[in-house]
C-alpha cells in the first residue's frame, strides 16, 4: 500500500497537494514492473516535500555538486534491486521508498514558459522523481528512453499531454 507523507512550504500555496501526489506517485508506480508495490501489505511511503527554490538549491548544491535550483530532487531510501522482495525487506511492514523535493518558483517558471498548467507540469515531476526512487536514471540514451517513454505512459494515463512531444508553433 502506497502513503504519500507530504510536507509544505512557504511560498506553495495553502491547498491540499497530497491528492495530486498520490495520483502521480501511483501512475508512476504502476507503469513499472514495481505495480505490485502499489497492493501489497506493507506500507510503501513516499516522502514529497514542497519548498523554495532556495532550499532545492542548497540541497543540490550540498547532494549533487550543482550550484543552482533545480525543479525536482530525488532521494531513494532502497536500493533497485531489493524494491522486488519489499515484504521480506521491512521488519515492521513498511518501507520508506524516499524523498522529493519540488522547487515552487523554478516549477512555475517552467509551466508558465511550457505553457503547461502548473498542476500538469507538478503531476509530470512527482512521476519523474518517483521513477528515479524506484532506481530509473535519464543519464543514458537507452535508459532514458525507457524513463521517459513510461513517464508518458503514466501521464497519459492521468489526461496529462505528453511533456516530451514537440511542440510546432
């Protein structure tokens, strides 16, 4: 069973994001050979952390080397490979899959100049960092299609267009 534990920051808008997340997390998850985690008995929590472009930089800069914002950070609690066997992995019944952290102002700036909604833009995200949980990375040609290619399948499972596509204007 699949919890999203969500935290707020300021300059997020007070609304209830939780709902959102937990949609995008399950698309995601159901779109991998990791589905099951969505059904079985134990608790698969997902960290989802909204906060400032500030706070995303400094944890970039302090987890990646990089000295900038970025939109979406994940951080995996499990290794890959021992994701399949989740109910011989936890003693009490749950797993913390891992953390997202999701930058407000570089999240909107991207919608805005995507000309996304920016509930379609977070949606895109929360599946993109939940596939880099499960143990997908874009830093290949072969594996980044194949993360982006079940990202669109997730998103187009949610009626949320194809963020890939190119766009002739």
């Amino acid at each position: 069973m699949i919890q999203i534990e969500l935290s707020r920051e300021q300059p997020w808008p007070d609304r209830d994001w939780t709902a959102l997340a937990d949609v995008a997390v399950r698309a995601a998850v159901a779109r991998t050979p990791n589905g099951e985690l969505a059904t079985v008995p134990a608790l698969v929590e997902v960290s989802v952390r909204l906060t400032s472009d500030e706070e995303v930089h400094r944890l970039n800069r302090q987890y990646r080397g990089k000295d900038k914002p970025t939109n979406v950070l994940s951080f995996p609690m499990v290794q890959p490979d021992l994701i399949e066997t989740v109910d011989q992995n936890t003693d009490d019944g749950e797993l913390l899959l891992g953390d997202i952290v999701l930058a407000y102002g570089v999240c909107a700036r991207e919608a805005a100049e995507r000309d996304v909604t920016f509930d379609a833009h977070l949606t895109h995200l929360i599946v993109h960092g939940t596939l880099h949980l499960l143990g997908y990375d874009h830093l290949t040609d072969d594996e980044g299609d194949a993360m982006e290619a079940i990202e669109r399948d997730a998103l187009g499972d949610l009626g949320v267009a194809d963020p890939y596509a190119i766009r002739e204007d």
